[in-house]
C-alpha cells in the first residue's frame, strides 16, 4: 500500500505513537475483590488493549482523511482492507515495545 493512503504517517510513526501512550501510564492500580478471581496481570493487559485500540483508531483516521483527500472513490470497504493491512503489518512492531512495557510497568495491587 501506498504511504499516502495513511495520511502521510509512517510506521514508524504509528509505533512512535502506541509508544507515547502505552508509556504514558508508568503506574497503575489493579482492584482485588475478595470473591473475584483475578488475572495478576489485568491492569497491564487492559491498558496494553486500550492503548492498541487508540493506535488503531489513529491509523483508521489517517487512511480515511487520506482517502478523502485523494481523487479516487474508495468504497469503505476499501478503507477497511487498507487499514487492517497496515494494523497487521504494524503489530509485530509493537512485541517488544509491548515486553519491555511489561517488565517496567509498577502494578499497585488493592485489596477490597
């Protein structure tokens, strides 16, 4: 795919991104009800989905406001293949990104 179906982003700049926000929460706080069975890991895994989602929404928004700009009539569905190729292409980047969050990332356990 053409780079100018995503609004001139690079990839790199697409993982720039997810870095900037998965690494904006360094702490985070993870609630323990005493009749709940809980993943020791939900915080982390919650906000590494959360912050995948805004990257995705980012490249979404990049390929339709290059689309709109383009002459072409691409349909949605169009729009569609376009950004999924590139969030395929763009989620093995983000492995070690994500393993290094992991190791660094401060979990606060609180019991309830």
């Amino acid at each position: 795919m053409k780079n100018e179906y995503y609004n001139g982003v690079t990839d790199e700049d697409f993982v720039k991104y997810f870095e900037g926000i998965l690494h904006y929460r360094v702490e985070l706080t993870q609630y323990q009800y005493p009749f709940e069975q809980i993943e020791p890991q939900e915080a982390i895994d919650d906000h590494i989905v959360r912050s995948q989602r805004s990257l995705f929404e980012y490249i979404l928004e990049s390929v339709r406001a290059s689309v709109d700009q383009i002459d072409d009539k691409i349909e949605e569905d169009e729009t569609l293949f376009i950004f999924n190729k590139k969030k395929t292409k763009i989620l093995p980047m983000l492995t070690g990104i994500i393993g290094n969050y992991i190791e660094s990332v401060k979990v606060n356990y609180i019991n309830l």
